[in-house]
C-alpha cells in the first residue's frame, strides 16, 4: 500500500498543473495596482488609461517575449531602486530553450510582485493585497499588452525613461550571443565595426532591429522553428523604451536559435555602461546584424 500511495505521488508531481495566460494576466493586473499605489504614493502626476484605449501589438507574441517583456520590467524596477539608494539586483535569467511556457512567465510575475513588496517595506510604504479578478481567454499577447502599460507606468514613476546606454548594454548582450552561435557553427567573424553614424537617430536604430529580427526568423523557417512576426510591430513614433523593447524580443529570439544548435550557455548580464550615445547603440546594432547576415544554416560546419 506504502509504495502504492509513493507512486501516486510521484505521478501527480509528474503532471503538475500548468499555467494559462489568463492567470498570468491576473498577477499583471495586480502589479498594475500596486504600482498606481507607488505613484499615488510619491504624488506622481498620473491619468490611468481604460483598457479599451491603450496600445494593442498587433503581433501574435510567444510566451518567450512576454517573458523578455518582464526582464525589462525588473531593469526598470533596478532604476527604481537605484533611485530611492537600494542596491540593484541582477535580473534572473533561463539556459536557452525552444519553448517558454506560461509557467516561467507566472514565476516573473511573482517575482516582479515580491520585488515590489520589498521596495515598499524597505521605504515604508503600506503593501496592500488586491482581491485577484478571474480571466478565461486571455493569451500571451494580452498578457505582454499589459506588461507594456505597466512599463511605461514605471518609467512614469522613475521620471525617467530607458537610457541609450542601457540599450547598448542590451545590444552587447546581442553582440555575446552572435559570437557564440558563429563560433558554434564554426563561421569566422569577417565583419569589423563601421565608423558611427553621428547622426543616427532612434528609428534607424528600430530598423536595424527589425532587420535583425527578420534574419532571425528566416533561419527559425529553414530550421523548423517556431517562429514569430515583427513586421507589425513597429510604433509610429519610436521612443527609448520601444527601441529597448524591440533588443529584448531580438535576445528571445536569439534563445531559441541556440537552443537548437544545443547551446546552453545563459546570455549574460548587461554590463553597466554610461555615457552612450545613439551612434555607439547604431554602430553595434549594425555590427550585429552584419554578423548575423554570416549564417546561412543553422548545421553545424556550414561556411559562409
């Protein structure tokens, strides 16, 4: 009978309940709350925008970039640390995999929440728990549209938005992960850095992405790899946190190529810059993209 009921259990912990976006965009709605607690708090000037008025991505999203979507999240939660005199905690981050499912997206949530809960207990502000509201039919796109209102609610809060020289930091974690995935498929780097556009402004940096984005999901095609599209994605008017955006949705891509190749290396953590300026972000956003521009397959031993 012991090893009966052993077994059992063993067997429930094997198919453990899975996650739905809709629950996922529970926790988001209640980080929504707790941060309109912050900026009523700190007497941040702020007008809530109804849900049927705010930016929808037309772009079918994976689990895989409304989990980048919450990385960006916790950047923004360091600015706001680093602001109020608290150290700043490196984000937590996954080993490369094809598929992100909704489980890893709740976990962020949670820790985004916990994160919270310790920056009002150590500025002693009251933390209030908010009675969870039930959603059936949300997906993954609903869930990052609400990430990106609570995004441009911290930058509210922050009274500041992205910097460029976080979004170099960004793209060097690009640049990190190109390297490998060349040097995996055993293709010399013949690129070098081009001199800066001096001039280059917030757009052609969004272009250059998107191009990246665009060879990115060419080889997911030839590989079989689920893939998404960015075409629809672009804003009318590009902002810093569009831009830093659109690297975080170029490193979750990028994940899904390595994993293929059975790399399991993590993309390492931004390194702190200062000083940046857009033409330093535009020489290596293009400096990546060329290098990327390399790959033909993703076999290994395949030549340029």
């Amino acid at each position: 009978m012991k090893l009966v009921f052993l077994t059992l259990l063993l067997t429930l912990g094997l198919f453990s309940k899975e996650i739905t976006p809709s629950e996922v965009y529970m926790q988001t709605i209640v980080i929504e709350k707790q941060v309109e607690l912050l900026l009523q708090h700190y007497k941040i000037e702020y007008k809530s925008v109804p849900m049927e008025k705010r930016l929808k991505i037309k772009t079918v999203l994976k689990p895989r970039n409304v989990w980048q979507k919450t990385y960006e999240i916790l950047i923004k939660i360091n600015i706001l640390r680093k602001k109020h005199g608290m150290a700043t905690i490196a984000p937590s981050n996954l080993s490369p995999v094809l598929h992100k499912n909704s489980d890893m997206v709740y976990e962020q949530t949670q820790r985004i929440l916990t994160e919270l809960e310790i920056f009002k207990f150590r500025n002693q502000i009251k933390y209030k728990e908010f009675k969870k509201t039930i959603y059936t039919d949300k997906t993954a796109s609903d869930v990052f549209d609400e990430l990106s209102y609570i995004s441009t609610m911290f930058d509210i809060l922050n009274e500041e938005e992205i910097s460029i020289s976080l979004i170099f930091g960004a793209n060097m974690r690009i640049y990190d992960d190109i390297t490998l995935i060349l040097q995996n498929l055993e293709i010399k780097n013949t690129t070098i850095p081009r001199e800066k556009k001096l001039d280059a402004t917030l757009e052609d940096n969004y272009l250059l992405t998107m191009q990246m984005l665009h060879k990115i999901k060419q080889l997911q095609i030839i590989s079989g790899i689920s893939h998404v599209d960015f075409s629809n994605f672009r804003q009318e008017k590009i902002s810093m946190s569009d831009l830093f955006t659109l690297s975080q949705m170029t490193i979750a891509e990028l994940q899904t190529i390595k994993a293929y190749m059975g790399i399991t290396t993590i993309t390492p953590v931004a390194t702190t810059y200062f000083t940046k300026s857009l033409a330093e972000v535009n020489q290596i956003i293009s400096w990546n993209r060329r290098k990327l521009n390399l790959i033909k397959s993703l076999d290994i031993g395949v030549k340029k």
